[in-house]
C-alpha cells in the first residue's frame, strides 16, 4: 500500500522519477521496488521528503509516515483518508 501511495503521489504531482530519486538519495531501481511494493527499505525521513516534494495533504503524510512506523491498524480509515485526499 505504501509504495503504491507513492507512487499515485509522484505521478499525480507531476514529480519525475529522476527527482524522487535524488531526493531520498536511492537509485532508479530502489525506487522502482519502492513503488511496486517489493521489498526494500525506507526511512520515515524519505518519506516526508517524497511527501514534501510530492506536495501531499499532511493526513496522508501522517498515513504514509504510520505506514513506515509499522502501525497496521486502522487500515480501513487510512485508504478512506488517501482516497479523500486524492
């Protein structure tokens, strides 16, 4: 859910894959797992940089970031809180 987030965040801002990228300091390939949900490692630091470049709402900021912290519950109010923001 996270890197498919990002990624619908990348895409409808109009950021290229080549900002995000320099950014949070990852290669093209990094990203690319990122956003296709393979696995790979993220900080809550990239994400707010993503989120802050990204120009996302700060309630899915906080999603994305709970996200990354591991919080699995209420999983159901945050695709409500992603798709209001979208």
């Amino acid at each position: 859910m996270l890197g498919r987030q990002l990624r619908h965040l990348r895409e409808t801002s109009g950021v290229s894959v080549e900002t995000a990228k320099k950014a949070i300091g990852v290669g093209h390939q990094t990203l690319w797992r990122l956003e296709t949900g393979q696995s790979t490692r993220i900080s809550a630091l990239q994400v707010r940089e993503l989120c802050r470049i990204y120009k996302a709402p700060k309630e899915v900021e906080d999603v994305l970031l709970d996200l990354v912290g591991g919080l699995s519950y209420k999983r159901t109010s945050y695709v409500g809180v992603i798709r209001c923001a979208a």
